[in-house]
C-alpha cells in the first residue's frame, strides 16, 4: 500500500553551512511540503516540537570526530518518540564519517522511527579549506536529490532499511570516544571589523559579553562558525600544532570521496 506521507520535517544542524545546504537539495528530491527545524542556534533547540502524522523526518548532523555533534543526542530526547518513516544523513570533510551515520540510525531506532534512507555525504570541512574545498558542489546537490527522490519512491514501497549496510561499510558499536576538547579557541586579529556576525552565530553563545574577542572555552563546540562567517577572515585557530596536525590530515584526505546512500 505504501506509507501516505504528504510531507518533511527536516532537522538539521550546520555550523558552517554544507549540511544546510545537502538538506535543501534532499527536500528538492523529496518534493513534499517541506518544513525546516534548522538547529543552529541555541534557542532553536529550546524550542519544543510537534510533529504532523505521516510526516517524513530528514535528520541532518555533520559528523564530529567519527561521531555525531554531542548537543545532537541532548537534543534527540526533545523529539517526539512513535512510529515514522526517517531518513538519515550525515556530512562529514572528506575524511570519514566511521561511527556517525551508525549512531544517528540508533538514535533514530531508539525513538520508533523507522528508517528508508541513509546517506553520508561531504562538505568542506571546517578547519581546511583543502579538505573537501567547496563541497558540496552542483554534483553532490544532485546525488542529494536522487537520494531525495529514492527515499519518496521507498516510502511508496513501505519498506525500511536495516543496520547491515551501515555496518557494512565499517560504522561500528560501542561508537568511538566523543573527540577530546580542544585546549585553545579561535583566535581573533586586529583585522576584526566588529560586526558581530560571529557572536549572533554562534551555535552555542560562547562569546562572553556579546565581544566578539572573547569566547568561553567551556561553552565553544569548536566548530569553526566563527572563522567560517567572518567577512574580513579574521579569526583563525593559531595553535602552531593543530595547524600542523590539520595540514597533515588535509594532504592524507585530498582525494575526492563520493556521497554514499543506502536505500532498502
Ligand atoms: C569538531 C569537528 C570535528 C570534525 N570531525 C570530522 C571527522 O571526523 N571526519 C570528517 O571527515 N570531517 C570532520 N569534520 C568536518 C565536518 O564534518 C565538515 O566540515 C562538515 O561539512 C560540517 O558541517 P556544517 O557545514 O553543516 O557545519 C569535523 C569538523 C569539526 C568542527
């Protein structure tokens, strides 16, 4: 008979925009009546939410450390649990996204979703503009749409997808470690115009006193906001480590890695 789904929710999480915009072109695929739960800012999590019958949910997270964003877990328990259709999506930098894609399926399972369609796609990543250099591009919006598109054409089916293909393709339990903290945050030069524009997006309101120089390292997800937004490229980690440590990582991960969807 197939699943009467009229339209998407899409939840989605993107500090430095490629997630957003894999969403977009997912929603595109689906052609439902969209509905967007962008959760970027902190006060778009606080918010509670109800969801339509028959409603398809697309979960959107980029991947961390192998792993999901940990606010993304905290944020699951706010999700209205009971059976519907999901299709989960994870977008990493072009070097991997190990146990992520696993963990946001248990996450879905967990709840009474039932899972048609999971996807690993790939966008610039966060601290290189080497790894992943601007993606995702007009060939990865287009396998987002295809995956958009399977997914409608599974929900029709009324089949659902098992852990196996995830597992298959090396997610593993228990998930890796959540990534250690790091010891320092974004650096910010003299170049900064003060427009504030990485104090309103931050993702977690880690800049103390709205100053766009000072950020709370106990609050900061390190995710790179900050130095992705500013318009005058103000901000950069500096740590003379890191910056070699992801200058390594980005010469080990410069081949061109392809979207991955699985369907039923
Ligand atoms: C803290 C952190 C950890 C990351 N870990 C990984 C990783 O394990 N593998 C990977 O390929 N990319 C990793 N990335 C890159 C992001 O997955 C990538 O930049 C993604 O496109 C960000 O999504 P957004 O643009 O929606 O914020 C990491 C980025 C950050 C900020």
């Amino acid at each position: 008979m197939g699943r009467q789904v009229i339209q998407n929710a899409s939840f989605f999480f993107s500090p430095t925009g490629t997630t957003r915009r894999i969403v977009k072109s997912i929603s595109q695929g689906l052609a439902l009546r969209p509905r967007d739960f962008d959760l970027t800012l902190p006060a778009s999590r606080e918010r509670g939410v109800t969801l339509e019958r028959d409603e398809l949910l697309v979960l959107a997270f980029p991947v961390y450390g192998g792993r999901l964003p940990e606010l993304i877990k905290d944020y699951f328990v706010k999700l209205p649990s009971g059976r519907r259709p999901a299709a989960a999506v994870v977008v990493y930098g072009n070097r991997a996204y190990e146990d992520a894609l696993l963990e946001l399926y248990d996450l879905c399972h967990a709840k009474g979703y039932e899972v048609v369609g999971a996807a690993a796609f790939i966008g610039e990543h966060a601290y290189s503009q080497v790894m992943g250099r601007a993606r995702p591009d007009p060939a990865d919006d287009e396998r987002a749409r295809c995956f958009g598109l399977g997914v409608r054409q599974t929900l029709l089916s009324d089949s659902f997808l098992s852990d196996k293909p995830i597992l298959n393709k090396g997610g593993h339990r228990p998930y890796r470690p959540y990534p250690k903290r790091l010891p320092f945050t974004p650096e910010t030069s003299r170049r900064c115009a003060k427009c504030l524009a990485c104090v309103h997006n931050c993702p977690v309101g880690a800049f103390i006193g709205d100053d766009p120089k000072k950020i709370n390292r106990d609050k900061c997800i390190f995710c790179a906001a900050c130095i992705k937004i500013c318009p005058e490229k103000a901000k950069a980690f500096v740590d003379d480590d890191f910056c070699d440590d992801m200058a390594a990582l980005a010469a080990a991960n410069l081949e061109r890695k392809e979207p991955v969807t699985f369907l039923p």
